[in-house]
C-alpha cells in the first residue's frame, strides 16, 4: 500500500456520456457492436502500451517524468479494464499467464523441469511504477512493458480472430460482475497504484455498454427486467463514482444492492434471449454452475465438477460413507477412523493444535474442517491431492495414521456380512473395491456443505439483522484488510475468483509458538515438502493452503500448526504483517510486511463479521448415531466409535 | 412462449449471416413434409476399459521384506507397448507404464509398468485379460513389472519403445533427475527437499513421497563391461531406457550404453539395427543409437542430428561418466536444440520415422543455454522466431505454443517438419473461420502409425501444456485432449488433415496409443483426468476402441463437398439450393453443405445444442433417435441418429 492515486480520466466523462444511446432491436447489431467496441478498445490498449513504454524509456528521477509514467501506467490499466470482462473470459489463462495474473512466481506447468517462473504484466508493474523510487527500477520497467507489448499483440491477434456469440457476451459479463466485486474492488490487482475503484466504475461502464446493445430485444420480451437492470447498473455506477475512497467504500451495500441482484438478474437476461447455454455448445461443466442466481449461495459452485460423483445410488453411497467415515476398521489400530480428527462437533475438526496418531502422539498438522472442503481444487494443507475422492489414501496409507491399505481393508471389509450387503447395494456394478470405500465416503464428505450463513443472507437482502460491526467487518476484510485478497469470496478460501478452479497457498511465515517477542519459524516446509515435484521449488517452502474461515468461530485452534487458540491472535499477526511484519528472514512471503493498521475495533468488526459465517449443516451438532456393522472374526467386534 | 418465439423469428429471417441467428429454446416439432431425412448409422468403433489405475489390483513380487502379493495398480498410465504372441495362443502381452515417482511398499518405489495378456473373444469381439501364471510362481491377470529387484527402482515412466519389428518392449524414464533428494520427493530430514540427502539404505519409515533406498547403486550387468562394478548415486540410477521382459513381468537391463537422458520415447527401424529417440527437455536432441548388430543393442554407438552437419549425424561419445550426462556431450558437440522432443513413431512400410516436438510457451531463455553450451538452433525455430518480429529463437519472447511433428527418413536423412500445429493466429497461418475449433492441434506428444484399411496413418495424441491462446475454445478453462489420425499418403498436410478419433475425459492427457496386432483395436490411454469424471474415467486407465478392422479410408474422409455435391445433384431441380447434411457415423461427424449456425433440436422439440459459424457438427454425445437440425435461414433437416 504505497499511496492513494485518484484517475479520473476524460474517458470516463465519455463512457457515462454515451452509455444510454438506443441500439436497433438486432441480435446481429447488438453483437456487431460489442465485437466493433472490442477490436476498438484494444487497439487503444496497444497505442497505450506504446505510450507508456515510451515513457519508461524517457523516465529520469525527475518528478514530472515519473508522474508521466505513473499516468501512462494508470491509463494503460484502465484501458484494459475496459476490455477485461472478453479479454479474461475468452483466455483466462492467457490473460493470467502474460497480462494480469498476480505479482508471484510460479513453477511451469506440463514440463519435465522445475522451473520458476518470474510474474510478468500489469501487476508487477503496478508495483514497480508506484515504487518509492521507480526511476531506480527503469531498466526492469522497460524490459517488463516490452515483455507485455510482445505478448499483448500475440493475444490481440488471437483475439481478434475470435467469432463471438450471444452466449460469450452474457457469460462474460456475468464473470465480470464476480471479478469487479471478489478481486478487483480488494485491490488484488492494484497493490501498488491503488487505484482499484476507478478501476472498477471503468469496468462496470464497458462491461454493462454491452449489455446495452441488447437491451432493446430484453425490453421487448421483458421490459420489466429491462427496467430493473438498467436502473440497477445506472445506480451501481453512481455508487462506484461518488464513493471513490478505497478505504472507506462500502462493499457490502455495493455488492448486496446492486452486483449480486445484477448477477441473478443477467440470467434472466440469458434465458429470455433464449440464448444456448454453454452446455448446449457441447462444452464441459465447470466449478461455476451458471445456473446459480447468488454470488452468496452454494448454487454459485457446481458440486459435481469438484467432487465427480453422481446422482446414482447417492443415498445408499452417502449412507455407507457416514457409516465408514465413524468406523475404525479403517486403521490398523482399530482405534483412529476419520471422526477421530473431524468431529462434527467441533465443525469437523479435534480441538487439538496438531491431530493427534494412533498411539496418542501429536502429527505435524492441524485438522481442517471438512465443511465446505469439498470446493477446492487441490486437497491437505500442503496441496499434495488434487482428486476429492482419493485424498483418503493418504490418511489410509500414513503410518500415523491408519497405517494400512486398501488390500487390507477390502480383505477386512470381505469378513462383515453387513458391509458387504451395504456396498453391494450402493455400488452394484463394481462390488467391494477400493473405489467403493472412497467414493462412498466422499459422498458423506461431499454433503458436509453450506454457505447460507447469517452474513450471506444478508448479502442476498434477506430480512436478516446484521451488526454495524459485522458489516463493517466485512467492509474491511474485502477491502483495507485486504483478507478478501487470499480469502476469495465467497468460500473465503484460496480458490481464485471469477473461475474458482485453482487453490492457493501462501507463505505466511506462521511461528512454532505464539510467543511474539521470540518469533521462531514453524520448521513445517509444508507446499515444497508435499511429495509433488513440480512443488518442490523454493517459492513453495513453508507455503501452506489458503483455508476458509467459514465457520471458524468452531474450528481453533487456528494455522497449520494450531499455533494460535484465538482469532484475535490470528488478527493480530495479521495486523503486524505477518511473519515478515515480525522480523522474520523468509523469502518468498506472500504478505508485504507492513502492519494493516487496523485498530482494536476495526480488528473486533473483523472478528464479529467472521462469526456471521457459520452455517452447519444441519443436525451436525449432535452426536452422529451409527451403528458399527459386525464381523465375523470378534476380535473385530470389540473396535468402538471414537471419543470425539 | 409462442408470441415470443414469433418475435424472435423474426430476427432469424432477418438476420440471414452466421454468428448471430437466435434459436428458441422449444420448437413446435414439424409435421408433415420436411424436406429432407438423413440417418446416421451405428458407429463401427466401440470403446471398452481394459485396465483402470488405482482400482484394479496387481500382483507383486516380494519387494521391501513384504512377501508377493497383491495391491492395488499405480496410475499415470502413459506408454504401452505391444507383443505380439508369436505362438497365436493370444494377441499378445500389453505393457503399461505409470508416469510417477510415489512410494508404495509393495509395487515398489518410484514408477512402474503393468503388464497384462490380451485375447479377443471370437464371438463378442471384445478383448479379454488372459489368467496367466508366470516364471515366478505369480498369477492373475495384471501383474507389476519388477524393477526393484532386478535393476533398480524406476520413475517417470513416460514413453518407451515398442520395436515394430518384434514387439521388444523398453521404458523411458523421463524429467532428468539431478539429486537424490528429487527422486526421495520432499522430506523433512535434510531441512529442504532441494538440499542435498545422504544415501541411505530403504527403511520403511524414511519420510519422503518417492524412493526411500538411496544408498549408492552398483551397477551389475554382464552386458556392459564399462559400466559393471560402477558405482552411481541413487538419482544417477534413473533416466535411461529400461527393457522389460513383458511375458514374466520383470525389468532386463537399464540400457546404460545408450546414456543418461531425461528419455520420452524411440523406435526401431526395419532393419532391428537403429533406435531413433526424443528426450523430453528444452534443449532437447533428436538421438540416435547404431547396433553393431542387428537385435543387440547392448553394443553400438550414440549419435544426435545436427542439422548443418554434412552427414547429419555426429557421434556422441564419452567415458561411463561423461554418459550420465548425455545432453551436456551433445550441446559440447554442436547438435541440434528442438523444444522437448518426445515421441517416436515408425511406420513399417515407408521405414520412416515421425517424431513430436512438444513445444514449450517461452523456450528462448533455454535455447540459450544451449547456444552457450555449444548447441545449434533448428532452422525451424529461427524462421519461426523471425516471423514473431524477434531476431531468433533464444529471445524470451519467443512462443512455442503450438509444437509440431517432424519426419526422419533413414534412407536420406532427410529431416523437416511434417505437420505444423496450431493454428497460430498469425496472418499466413490462421485456419478458414468454419474450420476452427474442429481443426487445430495442441502439444502432440505421444504418437504412433497403425494401418486402417490397409494404409498407415499416424496416431497423434495431445497433451496440452495449457489453455492460452486459443488452445481451447474461447471462454473455456479446462484440457481437453484429443486424438487425431492423419493418413500418410498425404503429402505437405496440414491441420485440416486430422481426422478426429476420440477425446478423453475432462483434463486428461490422452496418451499410448497403439494398434492390436489383429488390427481391429486401438489401445488408449487416458492419463490423470480430473477428478469430475465418473468412475473409472476419473481414474488413469487403458482403453481399447474396437472395430478398426470394419472402416475404410473412405469412412475417415472428412472433406464432405464431393459427397454433399453428389447428394444435391440428385435432388428435383427446384430444391438444389436446399439445405443438405451428409452424416459420418465412424467419426460421428455431420457434414453441413455449408457454413452457418446450426441448432438441434430432439423429437420433443426442446433445444439440445447449437454450434455456430460451422460446417460441421460432432454428434458423438447425442443419444439415438430423431433430431431435427436447423439452420440460419430456418431450413430444417431431420437426423436419425442410430
């Protein structure tokens, strides 16, 4: 957080100027006009680039040429913001890849080498132009825009050439509505100008200008719909003008009156155009289930894209899974099953700061609920899983833990008449395999789901009473807390927005005690140690999963290593800047290292918003009622449902 | 809905270009005269699941103090090899690799092959894992291929050899491994994974992911005097091509003479005297290994092309050590760099060898390594980086996205790109808009030739290093893998040439490709799909596609004008200008007599699909039964699919 740079450029004065004009009642104008809009806008993104490389090279430690830059920096963001909502949603890889993907190094996907990847494009930028002192910075500016001019251009070419249909528009503006609010209203893109709510109105202004082309055929099926999303679009633009404080803007009421209702209502913009979905264009599901009216629902998630399982047989899957899930005849021991560690009623976690093995002794980690866990990408707090139904295998196979395998465990299983009468009815086709046990308990695993939490109904206008400090809570967590930029909403977990199909992992520079004045790092490697050798780089040591904090008034202790009881220890390493903020030697930090400065109360509104996040799934409080199938060897018999 | 539906008809009439026509949702289904009724017959090709990773269970040896027994199959199934059964009392033995590098106490650590027998059943056609019992006393269906006890651990299994002269079967163990602590995968003893870990011997408790044994290796092999008695590293034991015995499950000889390589894949010409091999690196080499003589490639000498070499072929030459770092011999030597070379092809009857080039995003910064070590640059990828507006290839802006295939002719040693993939959105390269998505090729990596109708055709398969830059269709996230065949008479072909055979689940690498010795099925692999697929095709797994043996050269034809203008001849002079479709049931494909926006619409009249700015609809997900196809214009055609 360097400094607050307000831009309000004369193209804005423009969009607002020319944003109401009629368009012909034609899908085939309509869509004439957004491609005509694009190529349009991109070509000033290109002409915007030049300008600013132009200004990298003649940049002298003079004050005047540095705010040339800075302008030049700024301008050429707000001009791709004008084309982010096509230009991400046709190639969100690309885009992340080599223009706006976020200022970290990664390792190279799909090669046969560890190789790190620097970050390139307008993030690291945004950081290197509102550096303390950027002319020291030039020659990395002028490699860096000549390495985003290159690039841009082939993706300009690329994108050019894109047949664009009624579908990408409508899809594209709806993923839009969850970028503006989920990254870039936090200022996940702008960490160094700042400059997130200029960056948003520019936004909303071009993305909804499409929509406008086809409010015409909207208003001529519907205009009652045509009614609300123009009034509502109109009034979200005046909010974003009139409140351009990062700091201070409102982000709940923003998102509750106007983007989330917008969100629901585009659908209906889609479905009364009777536009194909994109299942109808043979394409695959994705975590997003497009169907989903809320930005604060778990319709927003396609269960079945994380999970892979299916409608057959569910019940008597799910059944067979809860009944597994409690049974101790998965460990060796007979004394650990998975409810040892994720005891419902402490939401699916022990209480414990690290779970603790068969033999009683602590393990390296924490337990991490299982409630919502379902919504990630890749799975355990090092990310070493990536499938939902074999992360099991781990906890099977560890010798702290089960200490066994399938073979073991299908031979045990074989012995139980009841079992097997269970698993011949929920899994006909295949009968005992490793799959049935697996499979069955993530049906269980799966069901463990919710995001109808107080603060959610809120955010969906539901007559819900909600705290000033709640609200404001949220306001900082999404904004000068900056929590919302690692805690996506609305999982508050680190699958990245508007996609949602990749987790995240931070290094934080979590401490093995919570003692501050003698702040020791936790010695777990965590991400770089978890068996996977394109982890095994050094920007993954000590980097551990970005969890959720849904429900965390019920899951301390909290980080991997339990390390600290209370949310306001958590708040408060937070606060100082995280490891870095205590003066720890670590590279690869994720945080900055500057204290947030929030006070005691803005750090309790954090808290009570936080609290607002509870929604277990229902009955879940209780002690779960299963009863243990019998053996035919009794030495098996005498096994008992843990003490959770 | 009706008024609406009226009101948007309007628009369609109106319209008249592609792109943009809006379809209702429900239609009234027509009744009556409808002008045309096309039907779409079976497919010949049916699928079938041979070998699911992680479900279907292995027999073992006894392998770390436990004894034989069972567990359950590793995953990342990449390579198969095939061996034919010279006695006819079977197809053959098929022989699986598993692309990783886990611990598993009794398969053994690191990678892995499984090997199993195949046989059709004469009456359903169908293939059938064959009861064996084997030398060892082990018996099942699939067996793991010992390494541990034989030459060591192995890993990474990617590619191999599956000599097309007599079915001999070698792993490729693939990503060159640099310490022990990165074959051990990540521990906590040493304090960082990336620092250096003491050789110790195997203990079960030992805490990494990969192979727990790192005690230093002895090398014992009667086939390599040089190398017998050696004594490498654990990590320096890793990288070579592997000859396994797939008949008793059991690995041969580490081929040591042939070096240390991050190898992919090779193949053997008809003279079972040169094996031609891709390692799967940036820089990468085209290899190749001479036998003295035929059959024993346990004496010969290693070469890599360079291409401004007089006679193409420089000899790669050095001491057992020097050979544990081939690369570093051939850049010293000046070969040719190429961006990740894998696999390796031969096609029997023209004895020329196909290979993929993967390709890489931003190859430039390794080239130049190269350049520095000694290499030369191909031609291909200087021209490539000029046409980008850079001065060559080892520019950090240069973009590989796409990569290629390359054609070997032993016979002149002539060597030039035979497909380009892409299409590369420049200008001179970019596809004819009804073409796109349907024609394109994304990082082929595994291949292969198998012969459909008594003409070869090579077996591409994808495995995409990414979504950008329209590797998938726009506004899409996911891989999707496919597989394409491409017919060998044609001369100079391009993307529009493939002809699409399958793609496999959501995320998956499709992958090992390989033709039954009978001719009538195509082994596949489908290699870490994500997880949304349902089971087993959320697992790794080996799948056949039978009925090979029933289509033609005719059936793949994918230039539907001839026949489409056939069609309309034969229509009444006054419904010439109809809409006309022209079905493909062996690639499931519609032809359209021309480019537009298509919706289908099934015998309720509710929408099932649209495609737009298209001259052809694939139809493989639809059920049987009667559809009704519409076009821009509102002209409709009746499909029955069968």
């Amino acid at each position: 957080m360097k400094k607050v740079a307000i831009i309000v450029p004369a193209i804005l004065f423009f969009l607002i100027a020319v944003a109401w004009q009629p368009s012909p009642v034609d899908p085939r104008s309509a869509l004439d006009q957004v491609q005509k809009d694009y190529l349009r806008n991109m070509e000033y993104l290109s002409q915007d680039i030049q300008t600013y490389y132009d200004a990298a090279t003649s940049l002298t430690d003079d004050a005047a040429a540095i705010a040339t830059l800075q302008q030049a920096h700024l301008k050429a963001r707000l001009s791709y913001k004008q084309i982010e909502y096509l230009i991400e949603y046709f190639d969100a890889a690309g885009a992340k890849q080599v223009l706006n993907g976020a200022p970290l190094p990664k390792t190279e996907p799909k090669v046969a080498e560890l190789r790190v990847i620097e970050p390139k494009g307008l993030q690291v930028l945004d950081e290197l132009a509102f550096d303390d002192a950027p002319f020291g910075k030039k020659d990395e500016l002028i490699y860096l825009i000549k390495q985003l001019q290159s690039n841009y251009e082939a993706m300009r070419a690329y994108q050019g050439k894109i047949k664009i249909t009624h579908r990408h528009i409508i899809e594209a503006i709806r993923q839009e509505i969850i970028r503006i609010s989920f990254l870039g209203l936090t200022g996940f893109d702008t960490p160094g100008s700042v400059n997130a709510l200029p960056e948003a109105l520019i936004a909303w202004h071009s993305t909804f200008r499409a929509y406008n082309y086809y409010d015409p055929m909207v208003h001529a099926a519907d205009p009652k719909l045509s009614g609300t999303v123009k009034q509502l679009i109109k009034d979200g633009a005046n909010y974003l003008a009139s409140n351009p404080d990062f700091d201070t803007f409102d982000r709940a009421t923003f998102i509750k009156d106007y983007a989330n209702p917008l969100y629901g209502l585009l659908l209906d913009v889609h479905h009364t155009l009777q536009i194909e979905t994109a299942a109808e264009a043979g394409l695959q599901p994705t975590a997003v289930d497009y169907e989903g009216r809320s930005m604060f629902s778990e319709s927003l998630f396609n269960k079945d894209y994380f999970s892979g399982l299916t409608d057959e047989y569910a019940a008597e899957r799910r059944e067979l899974g809860r009944t597994l899930f409690y049974d101790p005849i998965l460990s060796e021991s007979l004394k650990l099953s998975c409810g040892s560690c994720h005891d419902p009623q402490r939401a699916f976690t022990d209480g414990q700061r690290t779970s603790l093995s068969h033999a009683g002794m602590p393990t390296r980690r924490n337990a991490p609920t299982l409630i919502n866990a379902v919504y990630a990408e890749k799975y355990f707090l090092d990310l070493r899983e990536e499938r939902f139904e074999t992360q099991m295998n781990h906890v099977v196979s560890d010798h702290n833990e089960f200490n066994s395998d399938f073979i073991e465990i299908i031979d045990k299983l074989a012995q139980s008449e009841e079992y097997m009468a269970m698993i011949n009815a929920a899994y006909p086709t295949y009968g005992l395999s490793q799959h049935a046990v697996t499979n069955a308990i993530s049906h269980y695993v799966a069901s463990l789901t919710g995001m109808d939490s107080p603060f959610d109904q809120y955010l969906n206008g539901e007559e819900v009473a909600m705290s000033e400090s709640a609200i404001n809570g949220f306001n900082i967590f999404m904004g000068k807390g900056a929590c919302g930029t690692c805690h996506f909403a609305p999982s508050y977990s680190g699958i990245v927005p508007p996609l949602y199909m990749e987790s995240e992992s931070e290094v934080l520079g979590v401490p093995a005690t919570p003692d501050t004045a003698d702040f020791v790092l936790d010695p777990d490697l965590g991400r770089q140690a978890n068996a996977k050798p394109l982890d095994e780089a050094d920007i993954y040591a000590h980097s551990f999963k970005t969890v959720t904090v849904r429900n965390i008034e019920h899951t301390a202790p909290y980080m991997h290593n339990g390390v600290y009881a209370t949310l306001e220890e958590v708040m408060d390493f937070y606060n100082k800047g995280g490891g870095i903020g205590h003066g720890l030697e670590l590279d690869n930090q994720t945080l900055l290292g500057d204290p947030l400065n929030l006070t005691a109360t803005e750090i309790a509104d954090v808290i009570s918003f936080m609290k607002e996040l509870n929604d277990l799934p229902s009955g879940l409080a209780e002690h779960p009622q299963v009863e243990l199938p019998t053996f035919s060897d009794p030495a098996l018999n005498n096994r008992q449902i843990n003490n959770y | 809905m009706l008024k609406f539906n009226t009101f948007l008809a309007l628009f369609l009439c109106a319209s008249g270009l592609i792109g943009q026509a809006i379809f209702a949702e429900e239609i009234d289904v027509p009744k009556g005269h409808i002008s045309e009724r096309v039907v779409m017959p079976p497919s010949p090709l049916t699928l079938q699941v041979l070998f699911v990773g992680g479900h279907d269970i292995v027999q073992t040896t006894e392998t770390y103090y436990n004894p034989a027994g069972r567990q359950i199959a590793k995953e990342w199934h990449d390579f198969i090899g095939m061996t034919p059964d010279p006695t006819g009392a079977s197809l053959g033995w098929v022989s699986v690799n598993h692309e990783m590098i886990y611990r598993d106490d009794k398969i053994g650590d690191g990678g892995g092959m499984t090997v199993f027998r195949i046989d059709r059943d004469p009456i359903t056609g169908l293939l059938e894992v064959v009861d064996q019992t084997l030398e060892d006393g082990r018996s099942g269906q699939y067996f793991n291929v010992d390494f541990a006890n034989t030459v060591g651990e192995t890993g990474m299994n990617c590619g191999g050899i599956s000599s097309t002269f007599d079915g001999r079967i070698w792993t490729a163990e693939e990503w060159f491994r640099t310490s022990n602590t990165s074959i051990h995968n990540s521990n906590s003893d040493v304090g960082s994974p990336t620092a250096d870990l003491p050789a110790e011997p195997y203990d079960d408790d030992r805490p990494g992911g990969g192979v727990r044994d790192t005690a230093d290796f002895t090398v014992f092999s009667e086939d390599f005097p040089e190398w017998d008695g050696m004594i490498l590293k654990k990590y320096q034991n890793f990288n070579y091509m592997v000859e396994i015995d797939p008949k008793e499950a059991k690995a041969i000889r580490k081929q040591y003479n042939w070096g240390r390589m991050g190898w992919e894949g090779g193949a053997i010409t008809n003279d079972n005297q040169n094996v031609y091999m891709g390692p799967d690196a940036t820089p990468g080499y085209f290899m190749r290994f001479r036998a003295d003589r035929p059959g024993d490639f346990t004496k010969g000498s290693l070469y890599a092309y360079k291409e401004d070499a007089a006679d193409k072929w420089v000899l790669i030459e050095g001491t057992p050590e020097e050979m544990l770092d081939v690369s570093s011999l051939c850049a010293a030597a000046g070969a040719t760099m190429y961006n990740r070379p894998e696999w390796v092809a031969h096609d029997k009857a023209s004895n020329k060898i196909y290979w993929t080039e993967t390709g890489r995003d931003f190859p430039g910064s390794r080239f130049a390594n190269g350049i520095a070590a000694g290499a030369t640059m191909s031609y291909a990828h200087n021209a490539r980086a000029e046409a980008q507006g850079l001065a060559d290839a080892t520019d950090s802006n240069y973009r590989d996205t796409y990569g290629r295939i390359w054609v070997y002719d032993p016979a002149t040693r002539e060597h030039y790109v035979h497909l380009e993939g892409g299409p590369d959105w420049t200008e001179a390269m970019s596809p004819s808009e009804s073409e796109y998505f349907d024609k394109h090729l994304t990082n082929p990596d595994g291949l292969s030739v198998m012969t459909i109708d008594g003409q070869s055709f090579l077996v591409i398969q994808e495995d995409m290093n990414g979504t950008s830059y329209g590797r998938m269709p726009a506004g899409t996230s996911g891989r999707f893998c496919e597989l394409y065949i491409l017919n060998l008479a044609i001369e100079n072909p391009t993307i529009d040439d493939l002809i699409r055979i399958t793609a496999v689940p959501a995320g998956a690498e499709v992958t090992g490709a390989i033709q039954t010795p009978d001719g009538v099925s195509l082994l596949v692999n489908s290699q870490h799909p994500i997880v949304s697929n349902p089971f087993p095709w959320n697992h790794s797994l080996t799948f056949a596609i039978n009925g090979f043996d029933r289509v033609t050269v005719e059936d793949l034809n994918t230039d539907a004008e001839e026949a489409i203008a056939v069609k309309k001849k034969n229509f009444k002079d006054n419904v010439e200008d109809a809409f006309t479709i022209y079905p493909n049931p062996t690639t499931r494909t519609v032809f359209l007599d021309k480019t537009t926006d298509v919706a289908i619409y099934d015998v309720r009249g509710s929408r099932v699909k649209v495609e737009r700015a298209t001259n052809r609809v694939d139809v493989s997900e639809l059920k049987a039964g009667i559809y009704f196809i519409q076009n821009t214009a509102g002209e409709m055609v009746q499909l029955v699919i069968e």
